[in-house]
C-alpha cells in the first residue's frame, strides 16, 4: 500500500489488508490500513503508514483527520 500511495499520490484506505494485491505485509498482525502520502511543491518526501490489527479499522473521518495531520506537519517543514 505505501508503494501505491506514493505511486498514485493518493491515500489508501484499506479495511482489509489480505484482500488487497501486492500487499506485502511489514507487521503479522496488520488487518488494515491507511497510508497518506506527503507532497510538499510538488515533490513525494515519504508517505505516512498506520496499521491496525483490526479489520476495518479506519474510516473516511479517519482519512480526513490523518490527511489534515499530514498537511499540518508538511506546512512545518519551512
């Protein structure tokens, strides 16, 4: 997931992690997801990555509070 946030430059939420192809998993007990990527002019400078064990874990308010997270940090960077 983290390779197609950075690819596709769009959050992945995934609610549930062994349905999703190609994911590659870095933790046993991951059942969900979501990853953020971080853009900042333009340029991709990683992605931010949050598992949980349960499945269904993140939701679209979720999405939207990590996503104004990533933007806060990315506007400290100056």
């Amino acid at each position: 997931m983290c390779g197609t946030a950075a690819l596709e430059r769009e959050t992945q939420l995934v609610p549930d992690v062994h349905a999703f192809a190609g994911h590659i998993a870095c933790d046993a007990a991951s059942r969900s997801e979501i990853v953020v990527p971080l853009i900042r002019r333009g340029e991709l400078l990683g992605v931010l990555d949050i598992d949980s064990p349960a499945q269904g874990r993140f939701t679209e308010t979720d999405r939207a509070g990590i996503e104004a997270l990533a933007r806060e940090f990315l506007a400290r960077l100056d």
